[in-house]
DNA sequence: GTCCAGGGAATCA
DNA sequence: TGATTCCATGGA
C-alpha cells in the first residue's frame, strides 16, 4: 500500500545519510528502501510530497519517522543560537530523528565503536541476513525480493562469539555477545528504561557491554527512547566543535567534558538535534 | 606500509 | 578521576 503526504522538513537523504540509521539503501531512482519493525518500506520524495511504498502501517510510519513533531519550530529555535548552527541546519534542513527498535539500536551502535559507516552497514546486513527473518515482498510491478529483519535478542543469542567473529565484527564480538545474552535471559527488561528519565536511563545502559558514553548517547537519542538532551562526541563532533568554538591546534588533545559542556551552555536540551545538524553537515561537507 | 573509522575496556598513576 | 594502550577489520 502506499501513504502519501505532504511533510514539512523531510528530505530522505539528509534522514538516511545523516548516520542515524544502518539500514536504508539508495535505489536507482534516488528513492530509499529499508526494513524497520519487520516490515519493509520504500520512501520516495516528488515535488513537495513523501510517498511512502510498503507494507507498513500509516501509525507505524507516523511513528518512525516522528512525522507527529514541528521540526520548523525545533530549527528556528537552533537556529537563533548561532551562525555555524543555523549553517549546519540549512544544510541538513530535511533531517528527521527516526524512533528506531531499541534493542536494533543498542547493537547497531555497539557495532559502530571505531568503526566505518560503510563498515558497520555491512556487518549489520549479514547479521540480519544470517539471525533474522527472511521477509519477500515486491513492489507493484516488480519481482518478488527477498528482505531480512533485524533479530530479535532470542534470535541474535543464537550466534556464538565464533559466530560473531567470522561476520567480521572484530574485537565487539563479545560485546555484542553479551548484551544480547544479557537482555535475551530478561536480566534487565529493556521497557524499563522507558519509565526512567535521561540520566538514570544512562545509568543502567552505561552497564552493558560495549556501551560506553558516546554509544550511550546515540542509544538514548536514535531509539525509541528520543531523549534529544544527549550529545554523542565522536571524532566528527569534536573536529567540528574544535574548529567552531574551542579552535585547540590539536585537537585530539580537546577534553570531552569541555566539548559538553559548551553544548549544554549553548543548546540547552534540544542539543542531540543540534549534533546531529553538526555531524552532518561536517561530515557531508568534508569529503 | 600507514592512517583512519559515529569508542570501549583494561590498566596504571 | 585522568591518561595510555590495546583491541579487529577493511578501505584510502
């Protein structure tokens, strides 16, 4: 079926291409396809309207493209901040943050430590290819094509350390390993983190394996969780904070704590979308 | 061969 | 707490 609406602020490109997500492919027609929630989507952008083509629902395409918040009013509240950020939002103007599946993002991202985004696309496709359910579907007119679902935490239990290394994820294998093992034996009920607010949700993440700080922070902003007073400091975000504002000729040696707390200063609780503008747009114009 | 990637954990002071 | 070092892998 498809669902057609007109939507303010929704470029697929900058949505897809922006690092948030693993899982969307660019098509020949500059259109995007990907699985999320088990079903399978293609997002296509013509004129001024959003065709989404697929067997997801109008709710759940509501709600994982978080199509029921006023991103206007989110950018033109960043944008008074300052220049470089009203910049990096002119640029990324199309981006949405996405409510991914929680227990998707938490391994996405364990994945991503001192990894490549190309890297870590590859690694999440054969896992799913391997653990997930093999979904076909074809889109009118087309062949029937085969797509897989990320694993649920039964699922990915299944693979074994070996298993992990072979798929290539180096030395996160145990990581992965054992956080799926750690939520697969219901050790910890992930909804709980739902009732928690940002810190003690980050708290009890900062516990699994492989979640560290910066992980941490893109588990909380890029999952259904959506705490947007987060701000995950990878290489990208230091180099552009460093050149912004801090301007360290080294900038290697730039604290984490100083970067933070200019963001907290300067952006208030919306700074994860404030990031993620920056991350973009520093990213994307640094080739 | 060297450097880099949406970093985290172990170790040591 | 804070700073170093090691960790697999593949592309540039």
């Amino acid at each position: 079926m498809k669902y057609i609406k007109e939507i303010d602020s929704f470029e697929p490109k900058d949505i897809f291409e922006c690092g948030q997500c693993f899982r969307w492919n660019k098509q020949d027609d500059g259109s995007y396809t990907g699985v999320f929630y088990g079903k399978i989507l293609n997002v296509k952008k013509e004129s001024n309207k959003i065709i989404f083509d697929g067997n997801a629902t109008e709710e759940e395409i509501e709600r994982y493209f978080d199509l029921q918040r006023d991103y206007s009013k989110i950018k033109s509240e960043l944008s008074l901040i300052d220049e470089y950020l009203k910049q990096s939002i002119e640029f990324g103007s199309g981006i949405r943050i996405l409510n991914q599946d929680l227990f998707e993002t938490i391994i996405s991202f364990i994945i991503s430590a001192n990894n490549n985004i190309p890297r870590i696309k590859g690694i999440i496709n054969k896992i799913c290819t391997k653990y997930g359910q093999k979904v076909e579907y074809s889109f009118d007119g087309n062949k029937v094509e085969e797509y897989y679902t990320f694993p649920t935490p039964e699922e990915l239990s299944r693979a074994s350390i070996k298993d992990l290394r072979e798929l290539g994820l180096g030395f996160r294998d145990v990581r992965v390993y054992e956080t799926t093992k750690l939520i697969a034996n219901k050790e910890f009920k992930l909804d709980d983190l739902y009732k928690m607010t940002t810190d003690e949700a980050k708290q009890k993440l900062l516990t699994f394996q492989g979640v560290g700080p910066k992980v941490c922070d893109c588990i909380l902003l890029f999952s259904t969780l959506k705490k947007f007073d987060v701000f995950p400091i990878d290489v990208w975000v230091r180099r552009v904070m460093n050149e912004l504002y801090i301007k360290n000729p080294d900038e290697t040696k730039v604290d984490k704590k100083e970067i933070k707390k200019l963001a907290d200063e300067k952006y208030g609780n919306l700074e994860g979308m404030a990031q993620q503008y920056l991350f973009y747009w520093k990213r994307e114009t640094s080739a």
